[in-house]
C-alpha cells in the first residue's frame, strides 16, 4: 500500500473510533437497564447541576421522563399483588427540623391497611445507615381507585441518617431482612423553584388521542404553563408521543410511563390509580415547580383579567390569605353548545388563512357558551407543591399546617377552571345561567398561526 492510501486509513480509522466514542453511550441507551448506583447518585443530586463529571452526563436514569422504561420492575417494587411501592423516593428537607424519607405506595382498596414497612438507608458509599420502621398515611377518599395511595413515611431523621443518603430498601421485616430492590432517593430541600408555573395530566392515559394531547398541550403553553407533566402507560400508541416528542426535546414535556396495570397488580384501577398519579406529579415537582396545576385533558384554567396564568398568580400574591393559601381553588366552568368563537369565523373568512379548516381546530376555539358549576366536587385546584404531603384533584388531603393554609378559593371574576367535556350540550349540574365567554380567542393567532386583521 502506498503510503497516502495507509495515511489516509489511518485517520479515517481515527475518526470513526472518535465517533464511536463520542456519541455511542448517548445513543445506545439501555432503557430496560435498573437504576443502577451510578444512576442514583446522578439523579439524587437533580438535574439542574451542571458540574457532574463529563461521564455522569451520559448516563441514562431509566427512571426519567421521556426514556420510556419498559419494564414494570424499574418503576415498581411489588410486595404483592395487593401492594406496591414506587421506586423513587424522597427526602424531605423542607422542615429542617422535621426531617423523614417518603415514599408513594399503592394499596388494593378492599385489602385493607397495607403491611408494616421497614426501611434500610443507604449512604453514598453503599453502606448501611440504619434501619427504621415507618408509618403510613392513607392519601385518598373513598373514591373510584381501585389501588389507593399510601405516603409511607420514616420517623424524623437525625443529620447522620441523612448527611449522604443515596437509596434505601425496604422489608416486611424488622431487621430489614429479605431487602427490595434499590428505591432511588430525590432530595427535596428549600431552594427556588426552576419554573414558576407548570401543569400535570392528573391521571394516566392509554388511549387518549394524540390530537386531543397536542391541543391540551398547546392551550397550557399559551396559557403560561413553563413544563407539563404527562403519564402515560407503556402502550400508549407511538403516534401519542410523537406529538410530543418536540415538546419533549425542549425540556417543556415530560412524560413517565406509569404502568400501574396487572400483571403487577392483581386487576385494573380506575385510570391506573388516580390518587398515585397525583401525588407523583406534586412530589416529582416540589421544588421545581412553585404553582403546580392539575388539570385533565379537557380542562384549562382560564385567567379572565390578566393575559396568562402567571400574571394571575402573581395578583393573587398580593392578597394576604392567598399568600398563606397551599391551594388555589377554581370554580368549573362548562363549556358547553356548538357556537365557535366569534374568530372563527373571521378567520375562515379572512384570505390570509387557507390552511385553516373546522374539524382540525382544537375544542375550545369551537365552544363560546358556558356556565358555572357550583357545590359539589367539581372545583379544580393550582398547589404550590412546597405545602403539600398528599392531595386528591379537588383538594390538599394533607399539608403542612404549621407554614400554610389549606386553600384559597379564587374569585369567579378573576379565574374559572374551562371544562370541555366531549359531546357537551346539556349538563344538568349547571346552576348559574349560560353566558358567552370569548377570552380563549385571544390565543387563536399563536396557536393556529393565522393572524385575523
Ligand atoms: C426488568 O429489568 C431488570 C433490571 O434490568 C431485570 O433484572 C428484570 O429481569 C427485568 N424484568 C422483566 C420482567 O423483564
Ligand atoms: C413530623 O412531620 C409529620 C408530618 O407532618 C408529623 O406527622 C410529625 O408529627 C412530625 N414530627 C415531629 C417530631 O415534629
Ligand atoms: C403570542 O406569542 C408571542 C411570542 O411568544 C407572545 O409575546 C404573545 O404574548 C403571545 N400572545 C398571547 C395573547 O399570549
């Protein structure tokens, strides 16, 4: 060989031996692989710092949104098939002198108090820090659950127990005998939020349809919403995530696969345990997110003074009540009748917007009457997560007492929660009379890019 041709083989050998090495640990992510140590430590120290070591980087937790874990083992630990706790808890620092690991569990309802729990710590070194037993604390009302939230919960924790706590474990038994799997431990300490406002589908879908997702998605982003919150179950169709893959990408989608469903349970729960969802999104969010909205797929809160959520939120700071509140409780409003936005129809009109056609349009641009539907259940709530312990989608459960009150109960005239049930035209709970509402047509332009003159 000439010498030029070898010269030649020689950097290019090189450069794809670079090229191996630069991009293949990205690439070639192993989303069925267990939360490793390595994966512990980086997501216990939260991914907002920059300075981890180049490695760490790399470094796939399976246990993060979007990398969709496909496999039940990584998500959960099963006592049994009557009982089951997450794997990935957290260490609550938000009262310095209250210190105590949390965990979420689910419990089938009809089964009754679940089993003692005992817990085993782990510092960073992987050495045995202590074992202790736990309380628990139902996180549910008597509601449509099948499988019911249970926030388990170690005694108060003294500095050594806590000074590098990396994972723990857990048993039925006092000694901390037959160990789980690792549970990954998050630290949730006071420090200020990365957003000020985001949002949680607060219940886990299947079948949910992709169009249906992409409105909602984009409805809350112009609404204020910085990062949403979505939980989907494994066989979600691939079409669902590929509306939100760019979402994703930006950082403002984030999505876990929750797979709460048999075989590792022993039968279905009502939209794969509600009250386990919601408590998730909180704990997930608490201090990354400081107002927390819970919404289903047809709901949005709507400011009706201020131009997006946050500008509402920081009014409603002004009032001293709502400052100390843990909730902000917003009436339902029902969106209801088949008259669209008055734009619309300009729009459809107008020349400037030829790609524009009626039945692609999401749901609130085709929906101008609603009215108020008051007593009852129907109220839907923002939470600053720093209060909260548990929460149902109506109302805090448990929250911290001594630092908040439970709730403020947001003006009629100032924010309504819109609520676009499918197939909506005579809901007997109303109780006020039917008014026009056009306040979503101030988001038509930027979501449908086509700007009426
Ligand atoms: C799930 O993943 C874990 C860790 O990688 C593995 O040990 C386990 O066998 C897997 N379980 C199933 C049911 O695939
Ligand atoms: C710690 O906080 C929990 C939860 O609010 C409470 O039940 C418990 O009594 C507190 N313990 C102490 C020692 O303050
Ligand atoms: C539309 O989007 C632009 C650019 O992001 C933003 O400045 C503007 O406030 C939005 N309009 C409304 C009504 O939210």
């Amino acid at each position: 060989m000439k010498f030029v041709t070898k010269l030649f083989l020689a950097v290019l050998l090189a450069l794809l031996l670079f090229l191996v090495f630069r991009y293949a640990p990205g690439e070639i992510m192993d989303t069925r692989k267990g939360p490793s140590i390595k994966s512990t430590l980086a997501s216990t120290y939260g991914e907002e710092e920059e300075d981890h070591m180049h490695t760490d980087k790399l470094l796939p937790d399976p246990l993060r949104h979007g990398q969709y874990p496909n496999n039940q083992s990584d998500l959960w630990i099963q006592i049994s098939k009557e009982f089951i706790i997450r794997r990935l808890g957290y260490l609550d620092k938000r009262d310095g002198n209250n210190v105590s690991i949390n965990l979420l569990s689910m419990q089938y309802e009809k089964k009754g108090h679940p089993p003692a729990i005992f817990l085993k710590i782990y510092d960073k070194y992987n050495q045995a820090v202590s074992c202790l037993s736990t309380s628990l604390e139902l996180g549910s009302l008597k509601g449509r659950d099948t499988y019911v939230l249970y926030l388990i919960r170690s005694p108060p924790l003294m500095p050594d127990q806590t000074g590098s706590v990396s994972h723990v474990t857990i048993s039925t038994n006092k000694q901390c005998l037959a160990e789980s799997d690792s549970i990954l431990i998050r630290i949730v300490e006071d420090k200020p939020p990365k957003y000020n406002f985001g949002i949680c589908l607060h219940k886990a879908f299947e079948n949910l349809s992709p169009k249906v997702i992409h409105d909602w998605v984009k409805l809350n982003m112009e609404l204020g919403a910085e990062v949403i919150m979505l939980y989907l179950q494994m066989k979600a169709p691939q079409e669902v995530y590929n509306v939100l893959r760019p979402y994703i990408d930006k950082g403002r989608v984030e999505v876990l696969d929750w797979q709460l469903e048999p075989p590792l349970t022993s039968v279905d729960s009502y939209y794969y345990g509600q009250t386990g969802v919601i408590s998730e999104c909180i704990w997930e969010n608490m201090h990354k997110v400081k107002y927390l909205g819970l919404n289903d797929a047809d709901e949005f809160f709507v400011p009706l003074k201020h131009n997006n959520i946050p500008d509402m939120l920081r009014e409603l700071e002004t009032i001293e009540e709502a400052r100390r509140a843990g909730s902000f409780i917003f009436t339902n409003a029902l969106l209801r009748g088949s008259k669209a936005l008055p734009i619309v129809t300009e729009a459809l009109n107008s020349k400037s917007c030829d790609g524009l056609r009626v039945d692609s349009l999401p749901v609130y641009f085709k929906r101008s009457e609603y009215c108020l539907e008051t007593g009852g259940q129907s109220v839907k709530m923002i939470v600053k997560p720093d209060a909260v312990f548990t929460a149902w989608g109506h109302l805090l459960l448990s929250y911290r007492s001594d630092k908040y009150l439970k709730e403020y109960i947001v003006p009629d005239t100032m924010g309504l929660s819109y609520h676009y049930r499918p197939g909506w035209n005579d809901y007997k709970g109303c109780t006020t009379p039917i008014k026009e509402t056009r306040i979503i047509e101030k988001f038509f332009t930027n979501i449908t890019h086509c700007s009426v003159l």
